[in-house]
C-alpha cells in the first residue's frame, strides 16, 4: 500500500499539476494504440473529441432538478427515445443511469416491485443464466432478492430447460443476455421469454454490451438472432452508451416495455423539510456531461455513422476469429455473435494463461477468464490497425509459451 497522503498545506499551480497527471498517466494501460480489448471502446480521435466538447459544456450542471436545466432534460429525453427506437421499443419508457450495473440494479429492483404489487411476492428469486454479468449477482444482493443461477448449453447459450425449471411463483425476473460479455453469445431470447410470460414474471435482456452494435450488425445484413422488444414477454432492457454507443464512462440506458412496467422504478419521498425527493435511479445529484456526451455523439454519428463504425468492427472481429482459429492449439468458444469472444486451447491441459503472459510481454492487455480458463478480446474499430500486428505476436506467443506455466494471472474482471 502506498503511504497515506494527507491534503497539502498549500496548492500546487496548474502546470506542476498536469505534468504530474500526465507522467502518472503514463504508466496506463494503452487503449489508444489499440493494445487493450477490454475497458475503453475507441472509435476515433474526431467522436473522442464531440465526447470530451460536450462533457466539457455541461460539466457543472447538475441534471438532479430538471427545472433549473431543461437542456439535460431534452437530452436525456432524445437519447432515450432514440434508443427506444433502435430497440423497438415504441412505448419504451426508462432513464438514463450511471452505468451498466446501475441500469441491472433498477432492472432487478423494478421487476421485485412489480412481482410484489402484481403477485404478492415476499421472497423473490432472480433466474439468470451463468454467463449473465455479475451486477445480476450484486444487484440481487442489495435489493435482498436471491439469485438462482442456471446452466449453459455446449455452445455456450443459456439452457432453456433448466431456466423453465428453476422458474416458480417466487421468481421476479429472468435473465437473458444479448450478447454475453464472457462468449459474445446472444441467448434464445424468445424462448426465455416465453418461460417469464407463462408466469407473469419480468423478463430482462442485458444488451449493455449488443445494444449498440447489434441493431446496426443486423442492419448490415449479418445474423442477429432476435433479442429487443420485437420479441414477446422482454419487459426490459438495458444498454451501454458507454461501450459500443462510444461515449465516455457514465452512460447506460434503461428501458421498460411500457408505461405501466417502468412505473414500478422510480423512487419518491415527501417527508423531508427540504422537500419532495424523486429519483429514477441510484444518484441524487447527477451530472450532466455523461446525458450530454451521450446526446452528442449520438446525433454526431447518426445511423450511418454507427453503420460505418459497425462494419468496420465486424470486418475486423471476422479477421481476429479467423486467425485465431488458424493457430495451432487454439479454440474460439462457441460461435459468437457480436465483436466479443474468448479462446482457450485445444488440449484442456495446456495453459492459456500462459499465451497470455507471452502477450503482456508483447505489450498486449488480454483479460484472463474462468469456465473454463480463456483469454477475451471485445473488438473496437481503433482494433482494425492492430489486428494484423496481433494475430503475428499471437502466433509466436503460442510457439514460445509452448503452453507452459503461467505467472499466476489470475481469472478477474473488476478491482
Ligand atoms: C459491461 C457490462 C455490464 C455492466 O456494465 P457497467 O457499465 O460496467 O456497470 C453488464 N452487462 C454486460 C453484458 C456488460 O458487458
């Protein structure tokens, strides 16, 4: 652990500053050059620069109180039909939130809220399969809901059958992803959502990761299975303007088929001297470069921007699968759907993390998997200059690792 700071007795002038920023940020990981595949979605300098205009003109307001800044009200109001739109949702109505697992968080909150209003549930469940992202997990854990996971097919989809058995009076909600994060995997979300429907139970598809490339991927022509609101009994919806909508971090989207459904997320409180308190999500005070940058870029791209963006990606994820699955030793798991996936090795008893250690030497930042042990990639359009200088370094660290022992990498995705 570093030694503790305390506040400096006197300020530092701005120039001291920033050049101590910028030299700590120098030991970062380098997502611009394209050598990450997790964590930061690059589209190019000109959409970072639209983001970081916006975030800058709207940095101090605060979107808590719509009254005093109607400007984020609008935003968020557009972002959210636009997204709406993009998802078939005519009568969508939802929020912006701070993130992927705030906008799971109201989700899961939302479909107990019902599941006690509608079926006098007093113990809920939450049904999702083992690929679904952990937020389900941590969500569950503050709402005070249990989380019954359930198994995955072969090809790494959620296994209907058992869901439709782990289904019963005391379930809320059923989990779907669209794509998955750990296979890049879009569940049968149809007939998960048949499952919720017969017992008139909420049903959530977490397309934080699909829900901005998904519908341009299909407008290009390429297969995506169904997955929005086109599909019956999808009551909900999430989606990540902060990963593939190319926003800066802070901007999720959630969405609730109707009126009626999302009337079950906000919070409200009217006994307190400083006045009424209502929120639709997890924050108080909200701030308004997150709405704005989101707004933004969306109205900079437009369609046809996301659709350039969107070609580019798959053209480059076609070309890293087939060259991974060209090495000798290496397995693609499943047959992913969307620019994320993971590999492992042919032979179980090899050690990918190996692989993966011959890489960081490279300079590569691969993140490390379980379930077994893989090595991930989610594919950006900044990828599209590296795939090629990738797939040779992949090349010789599989020949030098020789699958050997790894340094001890360990399977982790978060602190
Ligand atoms: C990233 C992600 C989340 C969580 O979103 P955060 O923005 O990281 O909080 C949830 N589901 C999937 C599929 C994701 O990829």
């Amino acid at each position: 652990m570093s030694d503790p700071v305390g506040l400096p007795a006197r300020g530092t002038p701005p120039a001291e500053l920033f050049a101590e920023m910028r030299a700590a940020k120098r030991e970062d990981a380098d997502w611009h050059g394209g050598r990450t595949w997790s964590l930061v979605y690059h589209a190019s300098d000109a959409v970072d620069d639209v983001v970081a205009e916006a975030h800058a003109l709207f940095l101090f307001e605060n979107a808590l109180n719509p009254r005093a800044f109607p400007s984020l009200k609008r935003f968020e109001t557009e972002v959210i039909s636009m997204t709406a739109a993009l998802l078939n949702g005519p009568h969508a109505r939802g929020s912006m939130t701070s993130g992927g697992s705030e906008s799971i968080l109201l989700a899961v909150k939302t479909a107990r809220d019902r599941a006690r209003a509608e079926r006098d549930v007093d113990r809920p469940t939450v049904v999702a399969p083992l690929s679904a992202h952990p937020a389900f997990d941590k969500a569950a854990h503050f709402c005070d809901v249990e989380m019954v996971h359930t198994g995955l097919r072969d090809d790494f989809r959620a296994d209907v059958g058992a869901v439709a058995d782990a289904v019963d009076e005391r379930t809320c909600l059923v989990v779907g992803s669209a794509f998955g994060y750990p296979h890049g995997v879009v569940d049968p979300i149809p007939e998960l959502a048949a499952v919720a429907a017969d017992t008139g139970v909420s049903m959530h598809v977490d397309a934080c990761l699909g829900g901005f490339i998904l519908p341009f991927l299909e407008r290009l022509g390429h297969p995506v299975p169904p997955f929005d609101f086109r599909v019956d009994g999808v009551t909900s919806m999430s989606a990540d303007v902060h990963k593939y909508g190319f926003t800066a971090k802070g901007a999720s989207v959630l969405l609730h088929r109707d009126r009626a459904l999302y009337a079950h997320q906000p919070y409200g409180y009217d006994g307190w001297p400083g006045g009424l308190y209502g929120t639709r999500g997890v924050q108080g005070a909200r701030p308004g470069g997150p709405i704005a940058g989101a707004w933004a870029v969306m109205r900079y791209l437009g369609e046809e921007g996301y659709l350039r963006l969107a070609r580019a990606v798959l053209e480059t994820t076609h070309r890293l699968l087939e060259g991974v699955r060209s090495i000798d030793g290496l397995r693609v798991l499943g047959d992913p759907d969307g620019p994320v996936f993971a590999f492992t090795t042919t032979d179980d008893g090899q050690n990918v993390f190996a692989v993966g250690d011959a890489m960081d030497a490279r300079g590569w930042h691969l993140d490390r998997q379980q379930l077994p042990d893989a090595l991930h990639l989610m594919v950006s359009p900044g990828h599209a200059r590296v795939a090629d200088r990738f797939l040779d370094d992949l090349r010789a660290a599989v020949n030098e690792a020789g699958f050997a022992e790894a340094s001890g990498g360990q399977a982790r995705y978060g602190e």
